[in-house]
C-alpha cells in the first residue's frame, strides 16, 4: 500500500548520519546508475522510480558514494523538469555524501552542478562561491573531463550573471580540451553553449557557425538531447537573422523532441522563440495566444530569464495590438523583476572572491620567499641593538603581565568551558534543524509523487486549472483523481492541519480513496464517503485512549459520467460549484466531516446534475476565502471568490489561474498564509 511505502522511506531517512564506507555491490549500482541516465535522456518522467528505488538501496546499504551520485541524479531530473529549486534540496545531500566518499571528481561534479543550479535561479554571489570550491578541487586532478566539466560550469555561471565576455573565455578553453582529447559529445556541447552566448552578444553569424556544429556533432553521435538544445539556440540564432521561416520550423522540431524527452524547460524556451516569431511576423494574435501559455510556463519553472522574456514578449505584443493598459501592466511587472534581480546579485562581492582565490596561492608564495630570504649574514648591527630592546621590552611586559595571569587565567579556563558547552550546544540544535528540515522536504518529494499534474488532470476533459498554495513546506490539503471504465472521480480535501501532521493525514486520505474506488471498484459517491469515514475513524482510534480523536478531513468528490457527462456529487462539509453561463450554482454537501464529530452519525447522500460541454465545476478548501487581509484586515469570504469565479466565467483557465494568483497575494499583502489554499477548476 502507497501509505506504508511512504512510512517506510521516512523509516530509512533515520539511518542517514550513520554512512560509513561499508561493503555493496558497485557493479550492480554502476549498471542502476548507467540505465537512470539513459532513461533520463530518452524519458525524464520515467526515471523518477528509478532513482528513488537507487536511493533506497544505497541508503540501506550505506554506500556513501552511490547515495552522492544518485541525489546528484535526482537534481538532474528536477533540473530537467523545470523545478531548479526542488533540485536545490539534493545538492547539499550530494556534496555531503561526496566527501564521506572521499572521491573528487565526485566531488567537484557535485559542487559545479549546485553552482549551475544556483545560477540559474540567480543567486549568483553563491554559484561564484561554489565554482571555487571545484576550481580548488580540481587544481591537482589529472582527468581532462574534470577539466572541461570546470570550464563549462565556470562559463554557464558567468554568463548567468551576464559577464558573456569572459563566459567565452572559460567555454573556449574546455572547447580546445575536448578537441585535443577527441570528446565530441564535450565538444558538441560546448559548442551549442558558445552558439549561446554569441548570440547574446549579438553576433549572429559566430552564433550560427558553433549552434550548427553543435548540431552536427550531436546528430553524429545520435545525441537526442544534445539535437533538442542545439535546435533551441538555432531557433534564436534564426530569429535574429530574420529567417523566420527557418525558425518556426526548426523549432517546432525541436519541440517534439524535447516534449518526447519530457523536459519542461526547453519546451518553454521553445514556444517563447516561437512567440517572437510570430510577432515579427506580426502574427498578434497566434503571438498573444503563445505568450499566455508561456507565462504559466515560465513561472512554474521559476527562471527569471524566461519570465522577463515572456514580460517583455506580453508588453510588446498589447502595445501593437493597442491595450495599453495591459502593455503598462507587463512592462512595470519587468521592471520589478528586473529590480529584484539586480540586488540579488553583487558583482563586486563576486569580483572580490575572485581576486580572493587568484591572489591567495600569490600571497603564499610571497610569505615562503621572505622566510627562506632570511639569513644570518643578513643581520645587521643595528638589527641587535633594536632586538635587545625588544628582549628587555618583552621582560618588563612579562613582569607586569605576571602579576595579572594568575587572576586571569582561572577565569579564562572557566569562559572557555562555558563557550565550549554553548557551541556544542549550538552545533547540536543546528544538525537536529537541518535533520527536520531534509526531512520535511524528502516528504514534500514524496507528496509531490503521489497528487497529480494538471497533466493528468486534463486527461478526459476539455481544459483544467489547479492554484495550490501551501502554507508550509507540504501541504495538509490535497487534490486527487482517478478513472473506472467511463467513470472518472475528482476528490478535493482538507485536512486537519497543516504542514507535516497534515501532510501524513493527506497521504493517508490517498491511499483509502485508492483502496476504496481502483482496488474494490465502489463507484457510488455517497457510498465512498461513507467507507471512508469509516476507515480514518477506525484507523485514529486504534489504542485503548478513552480520548478520541477528532482528526479526519472535509472533502468533495464528484464523478463523471464521460458517455452521458452526468455527474453525482458527494460532500463532508464542502460545497462544489457548478458554473453554466454565467449561472453559478453551488451544490452543497452533509454537514460533517470525514471523520468523529458532535453532531448525529448519519450516512453521506449524493446529488446528481446533468452537464453540458461548456460547463465548469470548481472545487476550493476554506484557505483562500479564509485569508486575512486587505485594508482592514478582514477575511476574504466565500462571496467575494464566488463573484471572482463569476465574473471571469469566459475567462480561459490559463488567464484565471494568474488572476487568483494576483488576487490571493494582492489581498493577502504583508499578512501571514494562515492555511494551506487548493482550487481546482474543470471545463467539460
């Protein structure tokens, strides 16, 4: 069962400060980890189980260096899938491992891939930091890949803060390695990143020459991935040039390969190329439709380079179509972006770590020259006479200091012991937070595992939005859906609490619903409410406690007949809303919860609605309308989202999810979340 897996990987975490160089079977671990990486090339979904069961295994068998490189995997697949800032959890796990591991080609693997990662999320003081660290590493280490692995990082961070100059420099020199070495999967890589960054400097026919050999290196050695980014630079190397025929061709080819591949991020690079196609062709309106899409897809891999892209795209596009309103809108939404990333990055901090390294071996040096310069024929007579002032100096002071060093040096012993036991402390209650923390996030991974994409939502209907919001790091509020034959059920729940007491109790609500409606086929709403009370109270109150516990969920669930689109709606103190038109009705469940309650303990009923296509069914937790906030303070209200839902009832779900978004953050201002928000909307 899905719940008892999950229990036992949070079992395992409990061993992870006891690794130790201990005995496995490498050939088999090198064997897991060579199929993850070609499943991570070919299919980034598919990977994921592979790696989380790699992980089990070399945790279990305390195998510091497979545990290293696999959260180095994992990176890599949210790295892959967009999420840059989920992959930022695994890097310190990698790092760690590493030097358990003692490997430094690992090592600096490790360290070079944290710095692209921070990087791209523009935390670039830290990616400078950790380019260091490797560059140390790998002063003494003889691999030539190690070599070109630290100048194409040392390349991809500078040209992230924006220095393309010297990001030239550094690609140039892993470049001529890869050349000397024949590495022509290096050399293909380092050519499409050198496409790059000419073309950012704006030098379009370099930038054609090294995209195309990029290409051509990468199609010779049939690198799919390799093919799909080189395809992205040529699509904005054509664009440039002004082929633009050319480029929507390529990259719609480039699309298809990276949509195959499952890597979210190029898809959304790709489709914001095709938008300024478009509106060079003045094509407004398919350029208008494209850049939508995108901004949905630009937040959602969190990457301030897409977003001013996309900011920059809206602004130009309401500006030629003439709605100046929204054309202001994107252009001070770029502004402020644009703002927040100028502080975040202080090239004088990253200037003076550099100097910082280059001068330190110098400094080193200068000190050995002046002691080995020292010698006895060196002394003069005027070099005696100051030092037998000094040693008569040096017996006064010691004199005076005698008379003070046996009042001070009991108190002394004593601080210092004080101080020892408060660091001790310290270090204690620091380990204990970060363990919670890894922790609380290896659970967010696996909650993240088990709610669905909106993806997967959108399988049999016409169009889906999903606005999740938690207060903490995971989330006491879940959505769910599954499908039986021409059956498909949507669940939306909340919790009792939030954070990880409410995570646990979401992934319990998951695997009984899972049990309930998949394993014994119950498809009768009213009757799956009715189970499901029955198993979270039985599960709560399973010792002999004369207290019982009030702990369960409010929940909705709602199925659809997809051959009639008759719809039979279930609830345990939730409403669901049914939008036809511009006629918004809610459809209101039982008054009680999936759980013990005070009031009668009566059985759950239904309600059956005929659908048309068009329709639109909304379904939200109390987070949203519970919200404190605006001028005075007050909660938002179920009215003031019932009128929200109203007014954009023609509205494309892509556009109304970043309105409630807006809506939510504008009136929740300063304010602190005080729960967990999910809405979910379905189109028929």
């Amino acid at each position: 069962m899905i719940f008892c897996r999950i229990i036992f990987i949070w079992i395992l975490l409990a061993y992870v400060n006891g690794f130790s160089q201990s005995k496995y079977d490498t050939s088999e671990f090198r064997k897991n980890y060579k199929l993850i990486d070609r499943t991570l090339e070919r299919n980034v979904d598919s990977s994921f189980i592979l790696i989380k069961s790699e992980l089990q295994k070399t945790l279990r068998g305390k195998y510091a260096y497979g545990y290293s490189k696999t959260n180095l995997q994992l990176a890599r697949y949210y790295t892959l899938k967009g999420k840059v800032d989920s992959a930022l959890i695994f890097l310190p796990i990698a790092i760690k491992y590493a030097r358990v591991s003692k490997d430094t080609a690992l090592l600096v693997s490790s360290y070079l891939f944290y710095a692209r990662s921070l990087s791209t999320l523009s935390q670039y003081n830290k990616a400078i930091e950790q380019t260091l660290i490797a560059q140390r590493y790998a002063e003494n280490y003889k691999d030539y890949k190690i070599k070109i692995k630290l100048f194409h990082d040392l390349g991809f961070v500078h040209s992230g803060i924006g220095l393309h100059k010297k990001a030239i420099s550094y690609y140039l020199k892993g470049l001529e390695i890869s050349q000397s070495n024949k590495d022509t999967f290096n050399f293909a890589n380092i050519s499409a990143r050198l496409g790059g960054e000419f073309q950012y400097l704006h030098l379009n026919d370099s930038a054609l020459k090294f995209n195309l050999q990029g290409l051509n290196n990468f199609t010779l050695i049939k690198h799919k991935r390799g093919i799909g980014a080189s395809m992205v630079n040529l699509s904005s190397t054509y664009i440039a040039l002004k082929q633009y025929d050319k480029a929507i061709k390529i990259t719609e080819e480039a699309i298809l390969i990276r949509k195959e591949l499952g890597d979210d991020y190029a898809v959304t690079m790709l489709k914001a190329n095709l938008t300024d196609c478009y509106f060079d062709k003045k094509d407004y309106q398919k350029a208008l439709e494209l850049a939508i899409e995108c901004e949905i897809l630009a937040k959602k891999q969190n990457e301030n380079e897409l977003i001013q892209q996309n900011y920059n795209s809206l602004r130009k596009i309401y500006h030629a179509i003439n709605n100046n309103n929204l054309a202001y809108l994107y252009a001070s939404k770029l502004i402020v972006l644009k703002d927040s990333i100028f502080e975040k990055t202080n090239i004088k901090a990253i200037n003076e770590l550099q100097t910082k390294y280059d001068t330190e071996k110098k400094e080193q040096e200068i000190a050995l020259l002046q002691i080995a310069s020292k010698s006895a024929s060196q002394k003069s007579k005027s070099d005696r006479n100051t030092r037998n002032l000094i040693i008569g100096s040096i017996s006064l002071i010691a004199f005076l200091i005698a008379v003070f060093a046996g009042l001070l040096f009991k108190r002394f012993k004593i601080i210092n012991k004080q101080k020892d036991i408060i660091e001790k402390q310290k270090e204690f209650v620091d380990e204990k937070n970060k363990e919670v923390t890894d922790s609380i996030y290896y659970a967010l991974t696996i909650q993240q595992a088990v709610i669905p994409s909106e993806i997967d939502l959108k399988e049999d209907v016409k169009d889906v939005m999903v606005f999740f919001k938690p207060k903490d790091i995971v989330s006491g509020d879940f959505y769910w859906h599954t499908k039986i034959n021409n059956y498909v059920f949507y669940i939306m729940a909340d919790c009792t609490g939030h954070g990880v007491p409410g995570a646990f109790m979401s992934l319990m609500g998951i695997n009984y619903l899972s049990e309930i409606i998949n394993e014994k086929k119950i498809v009768d709403t009213a009757d799956i409410l009715n189970i499901l009370r029955e198993k979270v109270i039985s599960n709560l109150n399973k010792s002999n406690s004369t207290v019982q516990k009030r702990d369960g969920m409010d929940l909705v669930l709602f199925r659809l007949d997809l051959n009639t689109l008759e719809m039979q709606f279930s609830g345990a103190n939730n409403s669901i809303y049914l939008l036809d038109n511009n006629q918004l009705e809610e459809l209101r469940g039982n008054k009680m919860p999936i759980g013990l309650h005070s009031g009668d303990f009566l059985k759950f009923t239904s309600i059956t609605r005929q659908l048309t296509k068009g329709n639109k069914i909304f379904a939200f937790t109390d987070g949203f309308p519970d919200q404190f906030g605006g001028e005075k303070g007050k909660k938002f209200m179920y009215k003031k989202l019932e009128g929200l839902i109203t007014e954009n009832s023609k509205t494309q779900f892509s556009e109304f999810k970043i309105k409630l978004a807006n809506e939510f953050d504008n009136w929740k201002g300063l304010n602190e979340q005080i729960d967990d928000v999910a809405f979910l909307g379905i189109e028929i």
